[in-house]
C-alpha cells in the first residue's frame, strides 16, 4: 500500500477543516471538497476576526493576553488555509520526490513498505493521544460552564467565544499533526539510507570497480530525492507553523502563569484542566520537536558512515573510487538535512530548552510585577 493510501483518512479529516492537503491521484469530487473547505473556513477566520475584535472591543484592555491568543489562534488558522493553498505544487512535489526515492530501492521495496506501516502505528498512537486529550479538555470547559456559570448573559459570551475560536484552535493542532507525518516520513527515509552505507561498507570487497561507482552514485541521487523531500517540508510548513509555535508559546506562558495564579489563590476547580491544557500544547511542540530532532541526528550520521566507509577501505580503494566517495561526502556536507519553521528556527531539543527557559524568565518577571 502507498504511504498516501496508509495516511488518506487522516488527511481527509484534515481537508474537512479546511487544511487543503495534495496527495498523488486525488478524486475530482475530493479536490472540490478540499478547495471548498479552504476557501469556506478561510472566509471563516476572518469574520471571526472581525467579530472576536467587536465582542471583545470593551474588554481588550482588561484581557488583553486572552484577545491576543484568540486573534492569534484565528490567524493560525488563515494562515493554514492560504500556505496549504498556496504550496499545492510543492505538496505534489514531495510526493513524487517520494516515489523517485523508492525507485532505487527495487527488491527491497517490500521492506521498506513495512517500515512505512510502522511509521504509521508511531504517528496514529501520537495524533490519538493529542486528540484524546483535546476532547477530553473541551468537554471539561463546556460542562464546567454549563453547571457553574453565573449570569446568563456571561454564558452565553462564553459559549459563543468558545464557538468562534474551537474550529482554529483544533486546525493549529491539526497542523501540527500533519507536520508530525511527513517528518515521520522522511526520517523512515534517512534511516534506511544510513542502514545501505552500513552495508556497502560491510559488502564493498565484493564490488568490482565499475559496479561499485555504479552503487555510489545511485546513493548520490537517494540523498538528493531525500533532501528534497526535506526541502519540501520546510516550504510547505514555512508561515503557518512559525505562527503556530509562536501562539503556542505565547499559551504556555500564560497558562503556567493562570496555573501559579491558581495555586496561590487556594482555587484549585480549574488546576486539572488548566494542567491538561498545558501537557496538550507541550505534547503539540515535543512530538513535532522530537521527530524533527530525530531527523536531525540520523542526517548527522551520514558524514560520519561517509568517513568511515572510506577509512575502512582506504587501502583497498582505487583513485578514482575513493574520489566518487569524497565527492559523496562533500555533496552530503552541502545537503544539509534539517526541519525548520519560517526559515528563523531549526526544530530541536536545543529550541525547546531556549523556549522553556524564556518562559521561565518572563514567568519570574510576572510574578514580581503582575
């Protein structure tokens, strides 16, 4: 099976928000419901703009954190509508970058079909954990507002912003899901890869020169098709998540700050929620951030195979063989393979300790002064 076929119902739960996915072969009745949905929850965004400012217009001084988040959620969610639009050559693009990688696999094709169902199992247990506690949060909130509200006229406020900003505020998740794919994807990608220099440098006594120059520059290409594919992730996902990220952590700030509020004040009605809320938006950023992570250490691999291969057989390699390879490892040094958001910040482990250490910082500040 396809790797689009294993993740279609995903992708077309994700079209049903507006996030126009391309795939390879997609139905004409699919790709009006995909532009449909994109130009309707676009249209979408920017009433609630409009109405989230005018509701809110005689309290934006007083919540002004909560109005930002709010307009920030909205925007995450135009933006979402207009890159997927936006970028529909360059989706395309990865998917035959896809097919070109699995090209050169040949008999070993069956192999890495099951690497592709395992990659599944490890998205599907991720996005069914965030989803999880996505409805488990919002069924809190409504039922918390439904029994303890005051006044119906601030029920009714209540239920009508929360109306207004669940569609954005599942579609910037949904955005991180996708993202959380294809990064699965190309990490499946750059692992086999790693694996085939593992096993020329085992098997290459039994090239002869031709066949092993032949071997070479085939591994010269996969590298190519695979940093492209890297390429592709990064243009598609270039505005959309750098936004994301953003009003992410402008909602863990602010919630890690509501949490402390809590505490201190003895009220601890809310502290559950509120603390699921906040495992729900760091799960968001450590599954993307992890998987990125991943890929980035499995690309520092290679040089190092690269190096090794050559060290291993230094004095069995001929001139010309041992150039193939050192052209290899310059090219390889060139495709630098790394996940980035709004060509500013490389998505690693060094990201999130630079993310949580500001917020503990400004956490401090406000906690002084607020």
């Amino acid at each position: 099976m396809d790797l689009p076929e294993l993740f279609n119902s995903y992708f077309t739960f994700f079209r049903f928000f507006g996030m126009c996915i391309q795939t390879p072969g997609l139905s004409k009745r699919t790709k009006i419901l995909s532009y449909f949905s994109s130009i309707f929850w676009s249209f979408y965004a920017c009433a609630s703009l409009f109405l989230m400012y005018s509701i809110n217009k005689s309290t934006i001084h007083s919540e002004t954190v909560h109005f930002f988040q709010a307009i920030g959620l909205h925007l995450t969610h135009l933006t979402v509508m207009l890159e997927t639009l936006a970028t529909e050559k360059k989706q395309l693009n990865f998917w035959k970058n896809l097919k070109n990688i699995e090209r050169f696999y040949g008999p070993e094709l069956k192999d890495v079909k099951l690497k592709y169902i395992q990659c599944k199992r490890i998205v599907v247990r991720k996005i069914l954990i965030l989803l999880g506690i996505s409805l488990l949060i919002e069924s809190i909130y409504v039922t918390n507002h439904f029994y303890n509200h005051g006044r119906i006229e601030t029920f009714v406020f209540d239920v009508l912003s929360w109306i207004l900003n669940i569609a954005s505020v599942m579609v910037g998740r949904f955005q991180h899901m996708s993202h959380l794919i294809v990064i699965e994807i190309l990490k499946v990608h750059l692992e086999i890869f790693n694996n085939s220099l593992m096993k020329l440098k085992g098997n290459i006594n039994f090239f002869d020169d031709k066949s092993l120059i032949e071997e070479l520059n085939l591994i010269k290409f996969r590298h190519t098709y695979i940093w492209e594919l890297c390429k592709s992730i990064n243009s598609c996902y270039l505005w959309s998540q750098m936004i994301n990220f953003l009003i992410n952590f402008l909602q863990l700030t602010s919630i890690l700050y509501y949490i402390y509020y809590l505490i201190v004040k003895g009220s601890f009605l809310l502290f559950f929620p509120m603390f699921l809320l906040f495992i729900l938006v760091s799960s968001n950023y450590l599954f993307v951030i992890k998987a990125a992570d991943d890929v980035q250490v499995e690309a520092q691999k290679t040089p190092q195979l690269i190096h090794n291969l050559l060290q291993h057989n230094k004095e069995s390699l001929r001139g010309f063989v041992k150039n193939c390879i050192l052209d290899l490892s310059f090219q390889i040094h060139h495709e630098r393979i790394i996940i980035t958001v709004g060509k500013l910040f490389v998505l690693n482990f060094a990201l999130i300790t630079t993310v949580f250490g500001t917020i503990v910082t400004y956490l401090v500040i406000f906690i002084q002064f607020f």
